[in-house]
C-alpha cells in the first residue's frame, strides 16, 4: 500500500524557490568552477592519465610528480574584451584556479614522465619506479 503525505505548500521548499527566483543562478554543488576530470590507465611499465581541461593554454598547466602523488594545476584566464555599446548581462564561464591530486599504486620515475596537451586533454606518461628488493642485514 502507498505512503501519503500532505503536500504543504509554504514549507522550505517553496520559499527557497521564491527566494531565489529574482536571484541569478549560482551553482551551489561545485565549490571551485572548472573540475579536472581524469582517466588513469596501467600497463606493467607505466600509468597514462588522460585529464580534461578545456579552454586552458599549455603555458597555464603545471604538473608537479612526488613519489607516487602526482598533482596538477591550472589556471583559466578571462580573456579581456570590450565592445563598445555592448554590456554583459550574465557570465557562466569560471576563471580561476583549479586543482587535483591523486596518488597511484606505485612511484613513478618523474625524470622519465613525458606530458602532451592538445584539443584540452593533458596525457601524462608516467613510467613506474623500479621496485627495490629488500637488503638483509646481517647481525654481527
């Protein structure tokens, strides 16, 4: 058998839609504009990660490599442009700073790593560390 519930129409709701219908629309659930999206693929030598930024120059993208953290960086830059008897109503588009980091299953050789941007996808080459066999000591 069905639930039933009474429909209250001034509860929250209603009033956060009131509220905010004079309002322009801001997009509450993301906290910093642009999200890097990435891929992250494994062969027996290397990690490829295929990352996502668009409407980014290359010059504007920083890759930083510690042990297995890789961390990546970029910053999106408004393009100044005025246009005479022309007036910006409402801007959708972020400019800023975004941000990732993630950390892979095993170091990576960072003087080795090679990185390619075109078409907005940032492919990083990342070849593993060679894994170190454990020294036994001896006891004198």
């Amino acid at each position: 058998m069905a639930n039933l519930m009474r429909l209250d129409p001034f509860d929250d709701r209603f009033e956060d839609l009131l509220r905010g219908f004079f309002r322009p629309v801001l997009n509450q659930n993301s906290s910093n504009g642009v999200q890097i999206k990435i891929d992250v693929t494994e062969d027996e030598k290397s990690y490829t990660v295929q990352a996502e930024i668009p409407g980014v120059k290359k010059e504007d993208i920083n890759v930083a490599i510690d042990g297995n953290q890789v961390s990546i960086t970029a910053e999106i830059k408004r393009e100044q442009e005025a246009k005479e008897g022309n007036r910006l109503l409402r801007s959708e588009r972020y400019y800023g700073k975004t941000y990732r980091s993630f950390v892979l299953g095993q170091e990576v050789e960072d003087a080795s790593a090679e990185a390619r941007y075109a078409n907005g996808i940032l492919e990083l080459r990342l070849p593993k560390k060679a894994a170190q066999s454990a020294r036994k000591l001896t006891i004198q």
